[in-house]
C-alpha cells in the first residue's frame, strides 16, 4: 500500500459496548460483492430477459406474489429492497466502525452507489396504476375501465420508466467502479478474481440472452400485443 493511500483503521472503539473490537473488512468486501456483483445483476437480469413472451390479451392478473406469471416481477422487487437493505446497512456499519466518511475514492463511488439504489427504491413508488383492455376487473366494451398509467402510458409513467429503467443501469455501473476501487484499496486477491469472472459471465449471458431475442418489450408482454393498444399504435411502424 503505497503512503498516499487511505488509512484503513482495524479496530474501533465502541462506546455502548464499553470495549475495543477488532475490524474486519472482508465481511464488508464480501457483503458489498454478494449484493452489487451478484444479487442486484440476478433481479436485473430476471426483469429485462425472463418476462414471458407477448400474447394476444398479455397477462390478465394483477401483479401479485402469488401469481406464477408475474414471478418475474416479483424476484426484481423484492430482491432489490432486499438488496437494499443490505446495501444501507452494510454502508452505515462501514461509516460507524471508520469514524465517519473517509473521502476515498471508494468511500465517494459507495455512497453515490448506495444513494441512487435508494433512489430506485422510492422511484418504483411512482410507477402508477396499471391499467388494461384485458385485465381482470375491466370490461371489454368500457374503454374508461382500461385506463391506467402503464396502459395509456400516461406523462408520469414515461418519466418513471425513463428515470427508473436508465439511472438503474447507471447505478450497477458505479457499483462495479466502488467494488472495483475497494479491491485495490483492500487487497483480497481471490474475491478480485472472482469479481472479473462474474462480470464477463454476466456480459456473456446478456449477450446470449439479446441474441436469442429474450429481451421482450414489456408493454406488450403486460398487455398483448395487438395493435388496438394505446403504446402498440404509437410504435406501430418501430
């Protein structure tokens, strides 16, 4: 380590426990790797490539956890708040058990990583209502009852989509440059290793995955895919 790097302290002191204890930052290497190299890539990756194939009249059942069709969706959410939750925790043991914010490199890509995985978190929120000519609860013959932020692609969900889809890609791309710059400040040859081996066996498996055509539009998917839907005709001629 050269005498510019940062100091990495390996015990702290904790006042509500009344004693010293010593540091281990592999847990924390490991933890930040399991969640940003491993899980967040499996949730994107299950979204973008496991929706199943546009049908005629999409899926007609709410989303739900307990419906298989939505599976998809269900490991996206749910593994990324759990995802989340790990993240936020793992940043704030890092920030108590180091004194506070060490402004490395690392310390800067982490928070901006952690930060807007937070900020994925709140702007799922903003997704909206659904909608759908074919969805359970509409009527076929009731045009008002297909209405629906998703379905009429309504302002608020394009900015949803555009935001969410877009800064959650850039969120994994940072993520990569924290892990990466904690690495080479924390030396741990094997999880470095296993760090490149997963990241070109993830570009490998997209590369296959857009291929074999797996990346289904999922306005389509959710709706079907005739052209009497709203977002179909926008795009007819794309």
């Amino acid at each position: 380590m050269n005498e510019n790097a940062p100091h990495i302290p390996t015990e702290v002191y904790l006042g509500f426990l009344g004693r010293t204890i010593d540091i281990h930052w592999n847990y924390h290497a490991m933890l930040m790797f399991f969640v940003w190299i491993v899980l967040v890539p499996i949730c994107v990756t299950v979204m973008r490539f496991h929706k199943p194939p546009p049908s005629e009249k999409g899926l007609q059942r709410d989303v739900s956890l307990w419906h298989r069709e939505w599976w998809f969706f269900s490991v996206h959410k749910f593994g990324l708040l759990f995802a989340m939750f790990l993240a936020v925790s793992g940043t704030c043991v890092a920030l108590v058990v180091s004194g506070g914010f060490s402004q490395s490199t690392h310390s800067y890509l982490g928070m901006m990583t952690v930060l807007m995985g937070v900020g994925q978190v709140i702007s799922s929120q903003m997704r909206g209502t659904r909608g759908g000519k074919y969805r359970e609860g509409s009527d076929i013959n009731d045009p008002k009852t297909w209405e629906g932020d998703q379905y009429s692609r309504t302002p608020k969900r394009r900015l949803f989509e555009a935001y969410h889809k877009t800064s959650g890609y850039f969120t994994m791309l940072v993520a990569f440059g924290a892990i990466g710059s904690g690495l080479m400040q924390y030396n741990m040859p094997i999880l470095t290793l296993v760090f490149f081996l997963f990241v070109f066996i993830g570009l490998a498996a997209w590369v296959i995955y857009e291929f074999k055509g797996r990346s289904y539009d999922g306005y389509r998917v959710a709706h079907g895919y005739g052209l009497e839907h709203p977002y179909n005709k926008e795009r007819e001629f794309f």
